[in-house]
C-alpha cells in the first residue's frame, strides 16, 4: 500500500521490517512491512498456512516480535502497550471458542449459559450498541450455549466482541459459520463502522462473494512474504475479471503449480533445507 501520511501512520497499522519465528523453527516473517490506513477495509488474502492467522495475532498483541516499534497499531506498540485491547480500541475475533466476560475470566462459548448471560456478561457496554448487534445478528438470548449450532455460537461471539466501539477490528474466518443473509448484514455493518468512525479492519477470509465493492484495499501474502499490497480498485488483475474469487483462485494456483515445480525438481530449491532465499537470509 502506499506510504501513509504521519497522521495515519498514527491511527492505522505499521509494521516495519518484522521478523518472526516459531520456536526451533525457519522464519516465517522476514523483513515484513505492511502499511494500512485508518478507515481501510482490507482482505488478508493467501493459502492455508501463508501466515495471515499469525499476522493477525501478532497485530492483536498476542504473539511477541522484537522491538516497540516494529509493529504498530494506533501509534502504540501492539504487544508492549495493554491498553490497546484493555480499551477496547483494538479487537480481535479469531476462531477460538471463548471469550474474556467481566470478573469471570475466560469463559468456553460452549459452556451451560445463556446467550444473555454471555452478552450482558460483557462489562462497560453501551445498551443501544447491544440492542442493535443482537438483532442484527438475529440473536435469541435464551439461546444455552451448549445445545446451539455453530452458526449461533458464532453470532453470539461475534456480538460479544463488537459490543466496544473498536477503533482496529481484526477478523480471522469468523464469518464461516454464518449463513449468507447474517454475513451480509454484518459486513454492511462493519462498513458502517468504517465510514462513520474511521474504524480500521483487517479481514482474513476465504469467502469472497460480495466482497468488490466491500473492501477499499488488499494484501496477499504467500509464505509469509508480502506479495501485493493496495488498493482493490487498482488490482489489475480485478479490471479483466468477472469477480474477486476468480482473481484470487488464480494467484492461489500459480503458488500450487511452483510449489509441484519445487517438489518435482529439489535442486531449483534454494537451500538443502527447503527454505526460500529471504529466510536463509534470517541466518546470515
């Protein structure tokens, strides 16, 4: 994306030069930067395993990377400094079954509760914004935990974690679960959210249908490396194509066929070990 301005550096997501690595294992993040301004809806877009769930997470503050200022999030640093998530200003919906409610601590999604009693659990919330989520999201309160579907579980999740104005929403596949008419009313909030308060969201998702004319910008990343990253409406590819699932499954494809060439032919591989260029370089 393009280099933001100091005012939306501030109020967006900068991450400069990132470096990452799961223990005893090869660098998954390697000299990563990625800019995205306030107000942005942006797809996070890539294979199984390309390393958008732990981009997510070290963006929420849940996984460590070296230095303050490597990965910033509202002009402070998104692991070091609390207060992000304390505040609610930066949230983040993954697909873990549970959720911080009150004194109570973690609590399962799918524990012997009402849906009320999770919802209304939730602390420091403004009633209105509460009414409104629960019948966007076509929520029954009298809903137990434990005997509901996926696709309510889902919903009640998803409302909990909405319930705080959030000023940077991070989304990893919590839409699945939903049905079509649930997905689309919800996005078209989270639009709402955007474009009336500068909300910032960053979306991971497989499921695209709807999403032209949803999302203002896009990053693609593959194994870890920042392949593409703009504004949708200057994707070249999306000019000569009917829709964004088509443009998406072709770049997912490519990476299948090099990945066949790899296998097919290992001394095309750039190490003995299988690693790329970019993470031998990690070692030097």
């Amino acid at each position: 994306m393009a280099e933001p301005q100091e005012s939306e550096a501030s109020s967006g997501i900068r991450v400069s030069g990132m470096q990452f690595a799961y223990d005893a294992q090869p660098p998954l993040f390697y000299d990563f930067s990625l800019n995205v301004a306030p107000g942005s809806r942006c797809l996070l877009v890539g294979a199984n395993g390309s390393g958008k769930t732990t981009l997510l997470k070290i963006l929420a503050g849940k996984q460590m990377v070296g230095g303050r200022d490597v990965v910033r999030v509202l002009n402070c640093s998104a692991f070091h400094d609390t207060h992000l998530v304390c505040s609610g200003d930066l949230a983040y919906l993954g697909g873990s079954w549970s959720k911080t409610v009150g004194s109570a601590g973690e609590v399962p999604l799918q524990g012997d509760f009402s849906a009320e009693h999770m919802i209304f659990g939730v602390e420091g919330t403004d009633p209105v914004r509460r009414e409104k989520l629960i019948e966007l999201l076509d929520i029954d309160l009298k809903w137990r935990m434990h005997k509901v579907s996926d696709g309510q579980r889902r919903r009640v999740q998803i409302c909990m974690g909405l319930l705080h104005p959030f000023k940077v929403l991070l989304l990893d596949e919590v839409t699945v679960d939903l049905d079509v008419v649930a997905r689309m009313d919800l996005l078209e909030f989270f639009k709402e959210e955007c474009e009336q308060r500068g909300a910032t969201i960053v979306y991971a998702t497989h499921i695209f249908d709807g999403l032209e004319t949803w999302a203002t910008h896009l990053a693609y990343i593959q194994d870890g490396e920042l392949k593409k990253a703009q504004k949708l409406l200057e994707v070249e590819e999306l000019k000569n194509s009917v829709n964004l699932l088509s443009v998406v499954e072709s770049w997912l494809r490519a990476e299948t066929k090099q990945e066949k060439k790899k296998t097919k032919n290992p001394a095309q591989t750039s190490s003995p070990f299988g690693m790329s260029s970019r993470q031998m370089a990690y070692y030097r």
